[in-house]
C-alpha cells in the first residue's frame, strides 16, 4: 500500500514591522501609513502602534522572489494601492476591504518605483529591466512600454496634469515623455553619477533629482509646450534652475516635497535627512533683492575706494532681479535617526498647529518613527518598534505545550503568542545565541555571546540572574529529560566555545529572609572537550549526550551518568552545525556546513544515509516527536521535511527572503516554528491534506522541466536593441499563465466546433426523418458554443489578453474572430469584443489583407463598429446625465462657498500680521502724544 503523508502549509509570519527592500508611503485617505513586510504591506495605525491591515498574496505562492519592493498609494478618492514585488510582478489591492484585485505582469526583473497620476487612473511602473510600464488601472491592462534607459529605473513622476513622464535611471539621465505621443521629448544630463531619485512639488514650479554627486539638482517646469519663453528651446520641457550643496557626503537616497510643497526632504544613504524650506515667489523675490541690495552695497564701498583714482571704473547699472534657487531653498533642519534610513513619507494630512509637516522614516533596524517639523526643531512623533526584534534572530525556543514561543537576538529576548503572532513580553538581555524554557514555563534560560546565563522571569518580564557560566560563546541550551522523556527539572547542559560543556541543576536561592525565593542555577559537573564546542545534544531517555566540535568535524556521544565515551562519528568535511536525536533513541541526524545531512544509528554508530540535503550550509534539524520524520533548515532559504526510514524528501516549504538560523517543532508535531535573518518568524501548520511521495516526485520534476524551459528561452533569445531616443513596446510579458490561457482557448475552439457539426448533423437527420435524442457534450455545461467560448475568453485576465491572442495560431484566430458579431450586441461583453477585434486585426493584419478566403469574415465584421457606437452613445447620455446631476448637487451646497470663505479669511490673517507691527508702533506714538 502506498504511503500518505499529512502536508505541511504556511499559517503565520510575524515580527517584521518594515523590510529593507521598499518604501513606506501614506494609504490614500492620509491616516495610517502602509510598510512594506517582506511579500506583505502592513497598514500601521502610528498612534496606536497598530497593524490594522495585512496586504498579503496567496499562501500558496508565497515566496521570497514575492518580495515588496515599491509601494504607492493613489491621492484620488478611489482606494486603491499597488505594490511592485521582486519578480517583476504589481498587484493591485483594494485597501478598504484587503483584497488583491488585478496582478500585473509586464516586467523581467524587479519594480523598483511606482507611482499613480493625480486622478489615480494610470499607474507608471519603473524596473531593474531598464523599462518603464503604463498600466491602466480601472482596465487592469497595460497601456504601452517605454524603452531608452540604459540602466535601472530608479524613479518617476508625472507632470503637466499627467500628459507627461520624468523618469530617472543609473545612467545618468533625466528623460521626459509624452505619454500622448508615446515618445521620448528631451534628454537632461549634467549629473556625473547614478541619479537615484526625483520628485516634482504639487504646483509643478520646480523638479529636484538627487544623485551621489554632491549636490541636489533643480530645474524649472515649462506647462505648455509651443510657449516662448527666454532662452527655452523649442520643444524643452525642463530647464536647469540651479543646485544646492548637500550637507553631508553621502548619496542621496530619495527626495520629496510634502502635500503643501512648503518643505523638501533629501534622505542620504546614511543616518540624515536633510529638510529645506522652500520659499513662495513673493519671500523668494524679497529674499533676492536684500542679496541685489547688499551687492549693491559691497560695489559702492569699491567705488569710494576708487574715487581718488583717474583711471577707477564707473559703477555698472543696477542689474535686473533674477531669483536664484539659493533664493527658494534654504536648510531649515537636518534630522539625524538612530540607524541607517531605508525610506521617507510625508503625511499628506494637514499638520497640526505650530508645525509644517509630519515626516514618517523606515529604519534598516525594523523600526517606523514619526517626526514632527518645526520652524525651530524636527521632534519625534511616534516609532513603532515592539513587534519585532532590531536584528537576526539566533534561536527560537517553544514551550511543551506549544502555547508561548521565546526568540533572541542582539539585545533583547521577545515572548510571543505562535498562534497569533503577538508581542506578549520584550525583556532587555545580551546577545542570545540559544534559549530554553525551564519546566512550569516560569522561567527561562538565555546563552549569550558574552558566556553568561540569563535567567528570564517570564511573568514579569525582568531578568533575575546573570551568571557567568562560560569564557566564550554559549552555542547550545538542552534541557535534561527523564528516563520517560518528560521534563521534571533535572538541569540542562550548555556547550560553549571555551571547550567546556557543563552540566546544570536548578535551585530556589533567597538572598533575604524578606525577599522571596528565585530560581538560580549550579554547575555540577564539566566534560572537558579538545576542541570549540558547537552543538549538544540529549538523548530523549537521558543516557546519552552528544557533542559537535570545532576541529575535527567530529560528533562524539558520551554516557550522560560516566561521561565515559561511547561512540565517534566521523564523516563530515565541514564542521557540524546542528543534531538530533529521535524520541525512540534509534536515530541521530547530524546537519554541517558542507550542505549534507548524516543519518547515524546510535546503536553502533554506523552511517545509514548521506543526503545532500541544501544548496548552502545546515543551520538546524529537528525530529518530530514519536517519528521518524525530521526537518531541516538552511542558508538557502528553504524547510526542507524528511522521511529518516526511507532517505526521502517529502516536503519542501518556501516563504523566508533571507537564511533560516533556527528551528521549532511542537511537542504534538502540530505544527513548526522558524527564524531567519529577515527578522521573520513563521509558523508552519499540519493540515489534514494527504500528499503521496510519487505524486510529489511527478510534480518537483515537472517544475524543474518548466524552469529550465523558461532559462532556456531567455538564453537563447535575441538581445534587444535600445534606441537613442526611446522607443514603445508591448506592455505584457509571456508567462504561464497566458500559455495555459492560449491552450484553453484552442480547446474551448475545438470543442465548439465539433459540438457545431454535431448539431448541424443532429438538424439534417431530423429533416431526413432519422433524428434520435440529441445529447449535448458535458464538457460544455449546457452552454451553447458560442457562449461556451465566451466564457473561456472571458476567464483569461485583463492584462494577459495581449499575450494570450499574441500566442494564438491563425487558424484558430479566424475561428474566434468567426463569433465577434455574435458577441458584440451582448451589452456586458462590448468592451472585451473590441479588445479583442482590434488586437486580432493588429497581429494578423498582413495575413488577414494577403489571404482571399478572409474576405467574407471581414466583411461580415463591418457592423462591429456599428453596435459598439450604440453602446458608446448610451454610455455618453449616461455620463452627460451623471454630470448635470453633479452641478445640481453643487448648486445647493455651500461646499464652494465654505472653501472661498476660509481662503478669503486665510488671506485676511496674513495681511493682518503683516499689518500689525505698523499698527501697534502708531498707536503707542499717539499715547504718547496724547500724554
């Protein structure tokens, strides 16, 4: 009989507040701010140090290629955010309900930048493949592809009321398109290095784009493209206004102005973020004429030196006032965080009173804070810190009855519920390399890098003891079990790198007679090693221990009682990282940096398997209880579930973006927790689902088959030739999924095609008097063949219709274009009908106009346009009607009023201000008088 096996799935990650890889921006109504959190986005409540909302893809596909990589929220009132992953895929979320609604594939590598024009309607996407995208977001389908940048994209913004498209990338140039036009308008350069960033402020006077060059550069905006102006060129769109030395020396990172565009924030690749006031027209003329002023001052000081002298120089005619970009820009903080800078968001809310912005910063430290600018100093707001750890984390540790989860890291030790994934208790420690629950889960035990232990009181969150157990660093914690393999309180063993392991026993200590008593520990004993020790290991009946040293590469096991020796194992070429022993004392696997897993007896210490078992080291290994099975984890990235009996791999689980360093299993073997360097801590389910290792084999060779297909059609395919000025390409990309699309629609031509001639025959026998009982296929589910291959063209997704009809012979495109006049006077199906009609016509048209027997079909297509008009002109009465209900509404409200109302009274404060010095000096002067 064959064998099943219960599947493994992922349930839970938690512990990463903001990942390295994105940008954090605001969500659309302004209130709480998205970060990205590896393949997710977090929606954080700042106030309440709060995710509210979790942004994340299906289970199934989660993986580190998914890894977020650009963020962007849309500023209109629609809801929607996108999000650019690592594989080159966007998604587009419904940030109100939580729910992806379209994938975009167009790229070949990594997005790097996103943003939405003003009215949230098209979406521009910026790759590492040196491409830019235009998406159509209600259509969920690409517009067109922009080709020129020789390099990666690095960041993009829209212009004059969205008709234009100022891109950046590492090769050093500004490129403006005319996405009217689809080409590329001007090429700006004048940076010396990679430009990483740029922005435009909300009144479209200026664009900035910073660089590791030393200097932010400035340009003026030209709206209208015929206007003449001084010394523009004809067809320019932006003209270089000046720069402004950076403060510090770093790269610059990313620049952006706030809502109001009164501040401009330069983040550095570094700690800084350098923030200017930019000044209106009116402060920045007065502003240029105290410099023309005082220029004026310094030239008649020369010339009274100069009076006396027949040959001094007349004094010039006063030059004409020419504002400066010294004139708008001038520094006003430069705010300086704990830890390196990732990204920068203003709020797009208007501040509160006294303060000009709020300035969210995600830290390289998994950390958001939130800084309030002042005229007079930039003060923290809110940082959100508590839900997961600054650094890698070294062990995870779980409790026999799997209801609290311990991990360490540099500086701090966390307890969190697995279940749920939230922060019970953070207590302050050193650097822990390993931990360990003490039996009653009251306490717990902590091996730092120092050799001390650190006795934890779970409850109160505080540390009790700090011994000093160890002169190097403490690798391995393990408790002692009994004979049954229960946990009652006989000690545990460490093994550190002062060659020492030691043997421990718990005790109740009371310094005062008033104090109450503290759990402490005693060392009884010491097994003296010859080399660094890594790993112990305990046998679960508690006869044997386990040691892994440095040196040799050897695992030595010892009577637990004697410490006498009882076997060597030998085999590894690189040093043994992590051991195992199964709950029956049958097996001991060994995991070493040189890729491999050792399946030992541990009756006579002979190798029973060597599995290459990782593409990098072996962190850790783990046995479920009661069996056989085990898992491993390694640098790779990958879990990897194994049957010990028949040397097979059964399971292999993808989710962590960076290398796993630990591993827990629950006692009932339910379900399994990890910890990687990505500050990730995921749990991982048992699921009811059985699984057949045959049917596992079939599918991992199948996905190397397919992998090696698509490697190969990128190795062979031609290199792409990039023109000077740019060029237009297809938006969409061929993946999978528009090959299965394409094979559905062939089959769905097939199938109604022969279900035609079924019928036909069905129809001529009943008129010859021999017809029967006609039985429909059941494959077509009572649909006709019409609307049976509807619904399949109507299944295949917005943005992969391109690539699918791209990928469709001619033979089966003149069969579906054979339906179109059927289809086009169905009202919900007009706008498909015409994609369709129209893409069709552009791939085949040469074939289409060079073969006669099309003729008929085309002409038989001449009233398409005709239906679709109708359902134009409706759609046109109906946007007409929704309009001049709109003016009606504001007709009756006093919406308008009230805005002209608190403009007019903002106007009136300021001039009341300027006017009141004036004011309050005459008035003084007439008490006098009066006096």
């Amino acid at each position: 009989m064959v064998k099943a096996y219960l599947r493994y799935e992922p349930a839970v990650a938690f512990g990463v507040i903001a990942s390295p890889d994105g940008n954090i921006t605001y969500d659309p109504t302004g209130r709480h701010l998205l970060a990205p959190a590896l393949e997710k986005i977090s929606l954080w409540d700042l106030k309440k140090g709060l995710s509210i909302k979790t942004f994340a893809p299906s289970a199934a596909r989660a993986s580190h290629t998914l890894g977020v990589t650009s963020v962007a929220s849309s500023s209109s009132p629609s809801t929607s955010i996108a999000s650019g992953h690592a594989d080159g895929s966007i998604r587009l979320w419904d940030c109100e309900r939580g729910t992806c609604e379209a994938t975009l594939n167009g790229h070949k590598s990594a997005v790097t930048v996103l943003r939405y024009n003003s009215s949230g309607s098209l979406l521009a996407s910026g790759s590492k493949d040196c491409d830019i995208i235009l998406w159509d977001v209600i259509g969920e389908a690409g517009v067109f592809r922009l080709r020129g940048h020789r390099d990666q994209v690095t960041d993009l913004t829209f212009i004059d009321s969205g008709k234009k498209l100022v891109t950046c990338s590492k090769d050093k140039f500004l490129r403006v398109w005319d996405l009217e036009t689809q080409h590329c308008l001007q090429i700006v350069g004048g940076h010396r290095s990679e430009i990483w960033s740029l922005d435009v402020d909300p009144n479209e006077r200026f664009l900035v784009s910073g660089s590791a060059d030393t200097e932010l550069r400035f340009y003026r905006i030209r709206h209208e493209a015929g206007e003449e102006a001084e010394n523009w060129r004809k067809w320019d769109v932006l003209k270089p206004f000046g720069e402004i030395q950076q403060q510090g020396k770093d790269r610059v990172a990313t620049v952006r102005f706030n809502s109001s565009g009164s501040l401009l924030a330069c983040q550095v690749a570094g700690r800084t973020v350098e923030i200017y006031r930019v000044l209106d027209e009116t402060e920045a003329l007065r502003k240029a004429k105290r410099r023309v002023n005082r220029k004026k001052k310094d030239k008649s000081s020369a010339k009274e030196s100069t009076e006396g002298d027949p040959n001094g120089t007349s004094v010039d005619p006063v030059p004409r006032i020419e504002v400066t970009v010294s004139d708008v820009f001038k520094v006003l903080h430069v705010l300086r965080a704990t830890k390196k800078i990732v990204s920068i968001a203003f709020s797009p809310l208007p501040p509160p009173r006294g303060s000009f912005a709020s300035l969210s910063l995600s830290l390289s430290n998994n950390m958001l804070e939130t800084y309030s600018i002042d005229a007079d100093k930039a003060s923290k707001l809110y940082s959100i810190e508590l839900p997961g750890h600054r650094s890698v984390i070294r062990s995870v540790t779980l409790n026999p009855e799997g209801n609290l989860l311990l991990s360490t890291s540099h500086n701090a030790v966390k307890i969190w519920n697995p279940s749920t994934g939230a922060c019970l208790r953070t207590i302050e420690s050193g650097y822990g390399l390993c931990s360990a629950f003490v039996p009653g889960n009251r306490y717990a035990v902590i091996g730092t890098r120092t050799g001390s232990l650190e006795i934890l009181d779970v409850g109160s969150g505080t540390t009790i003891e700090v011994v000093e157990a160890h002169s190097g660093q403490i690798k391995s914690i393990v408790p002692i079990p009994d004979e049954d393999g229960s946990f009652s309180g006989n000690g545990f063993v460490t093994g550190a790198d002062d060659n020492d392991v030691k043997f421990w026993e718990y005790q109740l200590s009371q310094r005062s007679s008033n104090d109450p008593k503290q759990l402490s520990v005693t060392n009884v004993r010491t097994l003296k090693m010859d080399d660094s020790v890594i790993s112990v290991c305990v046998s679960p009946d508690g006869k044997y221990v386990a040691v892994a040293l440095l040196g040799d590469n050897k695992v030595k096991v010892f009577y637990q009682d004697t410490l006498k020796l009882f076997l060597s194992l030998h085999g590894h070429s690189l040093p043994v990282f992590c051991m195992d022993i199964s709950s029956d004392g049958d097996l001991i696997v060994t995991g070493s940096a040189d890729k491999t897993l050792k399946i030992w007896g541990l009756d006579f210490g002979d190798i029973h398997k060597t599995i290459f078992a990782h593409a990098d080291s072996v962190m850790d290994v783990k046995f479920v209880k009661n069996t056989h099975y085990m898992f491993s984890v390694g640098k790779d990235r990958l879990i990897k579930y194994w049957d010990a009996d028949k040397f097979e791999l059964l399971l292999t689980l993808e989710g962590h973006h960076a290398e796993i360093w630990c591993l827990s299993v629950s006692s009932r073997g339910d379900f399994i927790v990890t910890g990687s360097h990505d500050r990730s801590i995921r749990r991982w389910d048992r699921t009811e689902e059985p699984f057949f290792l045959e049917a596992k084999k079939e599918k991992r060779l199948e996905e190397m088959f397919d992998s090696d297909l698509d490697n190969a059609d990128n190795r062979y395919a031609p290199p792409e030739s990039v023109p000077e000025e740019g060029s237009v390409g297809v938006p969409g990309k061929k993946t999978k999924e528009t090959i299965t699309a394409t094979d559905a629609i062939i089959d769905a031509l097939d199938t109604a095609e022969e279900e035609t001639k079924r019928i036909e025959q069905q129809k001529e026998e009943e008129r010859n008097g021999k017809g029967g009982v006609f039985q429909p296929n059941v494959l077509m589910r009572g649909m006709s063949p019409s609307d049976y291959v509807l619904h399949s063209m109507s299944s295949v997704p917005t943005n992969d219709l391109e690539q699918t009809l791209l990928a469709l012979p001619f033979s089966d495109a003149l069969k579906l274009m054979s339906y179109l006049k059927e289809w086009a006077w169905i009202p919900n199906q007009v706008e498909l009908v015409t994609r369709v009609f129209t893409l069709l016509l552009q791939i085949h048209l040469n074939q289409l106009s060079a073969t006669p027997s099309t003729r008929s079909l085309l002409s038989n297509l001449k009233d398409i346009p005709q239906s679709v008009k109708e359902f134009k002109d409706t759609l046109g009465f109906n946007i007409a009607g929704l309009d001049h209900i709109k003016e009606l509404i504001s007709m009756t409200s006093d919406a308008p009023f009230r805005e002209a109302k608190a403009k007019v009274m903002e106007i009136r404060m300021q001039h009341s201000k300027r006017a009141n010095p004036t004011q309050v000096s005459e008035g003084k002067k007439k008490k006098r008088r009066k006096a």
